[in-house]
C-alpha cells in the first residue's frame, strides 16, 4: 500500500467515525486490530467506545490537522470538536498512531490533550 493510501485508510476511518457509519468502518480494521488506549483486541471494542462517546456528546466530530506517514506508520493529530470546549478555548487535540498491516488498520496508540470535555 502506498504512503497515499495509508494516510486516506485512516481519513477514512474518521470519516466513518464523523457520520456515524460505525459498521462500514470494520473493514478498514485487521480481525486482530490491537487497541492500545482501550487495552482490547478487535474492532468490536472500538466501536462500543465510539458509541458510548458520541452517546454522551451527540455533535462530537474530529477534523485531521495533520497527517504523517513512515512506511507502514500514520500518525494523526486532530481537533476535537462539539464536546463543550468553553467559547475561547482551544478544542482538545487527539493524537494517533496507526500501524497499517496489508492495507488494514491494525494497531493503535493515542493520546487525548487539552481542555477536558465537559
């Protein structure tokens, strides 16, 4: 796959995550995918935890910033958007890393910083 196709596998996957299309995001995953924040293994997971966030902030979104690809390594940061950041504050910046395994997201790494949602 090439670096292209690695950094859209992942846009893709928010894109998923944005319209709320959960399911269509399960083949963007290997059947092993690791999710290291969650401390769980396969999509299934994720997907509960995508649930329950967009249960407790309905208009919850994420918009890529920027987007670097090392081989088969995607690191994202993007803003978090419609989680009652107070007006003036910056939105919470989410950072991941994905590890692309045969053209399918495979593992995961991330980090969440700045205003807390409310």
């Amino acid at each position: 796959m090439t670096t292209f196709d690695n950094a859209g596998l992942v846009q893709r996957m928010q894109e998923c995550f944005n319209t709320r299309q959960f399911d269509q995001a399960a083949d963007l995953f290997t059947p092993d995918f690791r999710n290291h924040p969650l401390g769980a293994t396969g999509f299934e997971a994720g997907k509960d935890a995508w649930h329950k966030v967009v249960a407790q902030y309905p208009t919850m979104r994420v918009v890529a910033e920027d987007i670097l690809v090392d081989g088969d390594k995607v690191a994202i940061r993007s803003s978090v958007h419609g989680t009652g950041t107070p007006p003036g504050d910056s939105p919470p910046t989410l950072i991941e890393i994905f590890r692309i395994d045969h053209g399918r997201l495979a593992e995961t790494w991330g980090i969440t910083e700045g205003p807390r949602p409310r």
